[in-house]
C-alpha cells in the first residue's frame, strides 16, 4: 500500500467492479476522458478478476480516503520499461462529493513518490484534454508541464479538442512532505 496524507493507494478488488461500473457510466466522471465502448458490469468484474497482479509495467491502485475507508477512485501507473524509466499516467476520482477537496493532488503526490522511489523511474507522462481545467490545475500543483499538444484528436458531443501531453521528471515532484 501506498499512503498520502488524505488516501491511501491499495490493490483494486474484483468486488469493487460495482463502483468501477457505475464510474464509468457517469457522465461528469468521463466528461473527459476516453470512455470506449460501454461494458456490463458482468464483463467489468470478469475484467478485474482475470486483471493481471501489479507488477513494474501496469500498477493498477484503487483510491481510498484515510478518515472514512470510501473507495474514491484509482490511479494507474502503465507501460513502465525499467530500460527507459518511462511510465504513462491515468488517474481519476469516480465519486464527485469528493472532488476539489484535495484527495486527487494527495493521490497523484502519492502515487508519482510510488513511481520515482519504488520503481526507480526517471519520468511520468500523461495527457489530458486542453478544456479539462480542473485536471490540468491538479496537475501542475504536482511539478507535471506542458510539453507539447495534440491536435483534435479528442472528441466530444461532436467537436474535435487538442489533448496536453504533460511530463514530471524525476526530482520535479512539487510535494508536500516535510
């Protein structure tokens, strides 16, 4: 387990595909990020259950909030090649009474300190859509920058968005530890 000050990072359970299910077909949740296709639940389970265990190159972790135990969402660290010491960035918190509280930098702190100690990686990458302002200030909080744009290749209620791609490398980590 991974502990932040607000949440700490732990192995997603097979029994928790409920709330995986009903995050991923909330539309305030996936406003922005790439939803696919739509799956049942019987499928999201199955997924979690046949998921492979975390190991260096996908590290799945579910959200946790420290003072009441509630499941808030996840972060993912994938891709990860110990020879670059590259890994891509996926985060989100499903549960929107929890939004703009704190506990999305606490887990992105938290998880990025995962990466650079534990996995030795030398940089995180992740993109993010240009109109998505609330991520892109989460973001930044933690040390990630603007290191090039993508052009309409997002799209929305029919209209073409640029996507951010944002790098922190190792050593950037704007944390709040003593």
């Amino acid at each position: 387990m991974v502990f932040g000050k607000l949440v700490k990072l732990r192995a997603f359970e097979p029994a928790e595909a409920d709330a995986l299910w009903r995050w991923n077909h909330d539309p305030d949740v996936m406003r922005w990020m790439d939803d696919g296709y739509a799956a049942s639940l019987a499928r999201v389970r199955r997924n979690l259950e046949e998921r492979a265990p975390n190991a260096y190159g996908d590290v799945l972790y579910a959200v946790e909030v420290l003072a009441d135990g509630a499941l808030i969402g996840l972060v993912r660290l994938r891709d990860a090649e110990p020879e670059t010491g590259l890994a891509e960035l996926d985060v989100y918190l499903g549960e929107k009474e929890y939004w703009g509280r704190g506990y999305a930098t606490d887990a992105l702190r938290a998880i990025c300190r995962f990466g650079f100690e534990d996995m030795r990686l030398h940089k995180i990458s992740l993109t993010v859509v240009t109109e998505n302002h609330a991520a892109i200030g989460v973001y930044k909080k933690v040390g990630f920058v603007e290191e090039g744009r993508l052009r309409s290749v997002f799209r929305r209620d029919g209209r073409w968005y640029d996507q951010f791609t944002m790098g922190l490398l190792e050593g950037e980590l704007l944390d709040d530890r003593p």
